[in-house]
C-alpha cells in the first residue's frame, strides 16, 4: 500500500499570542513538521500583506532546509513547502510550489507562470524545475477538474466539518479518490475518523489543528502505520 501523505496546513492565527510570538511558534511547528517527513507544508497566512509573506515564507524556506540538514537519525522524505495562491512569492522564495483555490487561477496557468519566471534563474535548491501544485476541491467534478489540469494532487473538504459549510462526507470522498488523482482529506480530521479516510480511498490526510496542536512525529506515525 503506498505511504499515506500528509499536509499540515499552517494557521498562525491560531496561536493565542502577539504575532511576533506567534511568527515563533508557527517557525517552530513548521520544523518540526520538516523533522518528522511531513511530504507538504501549506502555507496559508493568508491575511499577510505581501512583504511580510515573503518574509515568513524565506525563513520556512531555511527552517526546512535545516530541519532535513539534521535528520541523519533516519531518513524522511523531503518536505516540499507550497505557498497559498502566491505563485509570485512563491518562485521569489524558493518554495518548491502553491496551493490554489477553487477561484485561484488554474494548475496549467500556474505551471506557465512558473517556467516562464523560472527560465535562466539559477537553479534553486529548494524548489524543482516543475512545480507541485495541489488545488482545493469540494466536488468530484472540481477533483476531476484539477485532474485534467495536471494538478500534482487535489485537497478535498470538507470531508467532516468546516464552520459555515456542510460536511460532504465519506462517500464523496471515495467518488474523488477514484478519479485518478492523488486525494488529500480535510476538514474535521482526527486521529480517531483518519483511518476511514483512508479506507475511503484517499491518499492521505491534510490538517491545521491535527497537527498545529499536537506532537506532530507522533501523529505522523501514527497515521502511517495505520495507513
């Protein structure tokens, strides 16, 4: 059976502090998450003015550079960061990809930004030649479309809860993982409901409070060995 893949979702916000504090504590959550071979980090400040992104995003950038730089107790894959929506950022960065909305502009027209701003840059350490792109989706139709789009792989939510929405449930999650792309459930996710997720058929699992709130190694095994 294939590795479970997991997304921490990041929401600084969350964190009930100043926002230099809270700046602290999300760096310090994103490497763990690098430690533990979370495959994608989404970062998803999306109340930030763009300077102070970019700014976030170039310190992410290094926290996982060094996070993999020290793993030489074992060997977790490498933890890919993907910026929400800014593909601009993004490439200025260093990222290795974005996250696009449903409204966002589509995979192939992120793909061309990126090569076209991407061409005779030095290479990048950090960052692939093509980019990973996952996109949100809340339908089979719009998992469908983000597979048709070439999209790296497809978020869908809310599986469980989201304020303001209705769960889509299980079974529409099973109709998008058969699709054909690589399905990330969100939206109410636990430990204890992750499991039917995946024998629904998803890929893998993306969070905020799963991880933001917990021992982030101990969450990861623990999906992974059930998975």
């Amino acid at each position: 059976m294939p590795r479970c893949l997991l997304c921490y979702i990041t929401d600084r916000t969350a964190f009930a502090d100043d926002e230099s504090n809270r700046r602290r504590r999300l760096l310090e959550k994103i490497y763990e998450a690098a430690r533990a071979g979370v495959d994608y980090i989404q970062l998803r400040e999306k109340d930030l003015p763009t300077r102070d992104l970019e700014s976030l995003a170039r310190e992410a950038v290094s926290v996982i550079r060094e996070a993999q730089k020290l793993a030489t107790d074992h060997c977790p894959p490498a933890t890919a960061l993907l910026l929400n929506s800014r593909t601009d950022v993004a490439l200025a960065v260093e990222a290795n990809g974005v996250h696009l909305r449903a409204s966002d502009i589509s995979p192939t027209e992120a793909k061309t930004i990126w090569t076209k701003c991407g061409a005779g840059a030095p290479a990048r350490a950090n960052s692939p030649r093509a980019p990973i792109i996952s996109i949100s989706c809340h339908s089979p139709q719009e998992i469908a479309q983000a597979a048709a789009g070439a999209a790296t792989f497809a978020v869908f939510a809310p599986v469980f809860e989201k304020k303001g929405a209705s769960p889509a449930g299980l079974n529409a999650l099973r109709q998008a993982s058969a699709i054909g792309i690589p399905v990330l459930a969100l939206g109410g996710i636990t430990l204890a409901n992750a499991e039917s997720c995946l024998t629904a058929g998803a890929a893998g699992i993306a969070a905020i409070r799963l991880f933001q709130k917990n021992n982030i190694a101990e969450v990861a095994l623990h999906l992974r060995s059930n998975s």
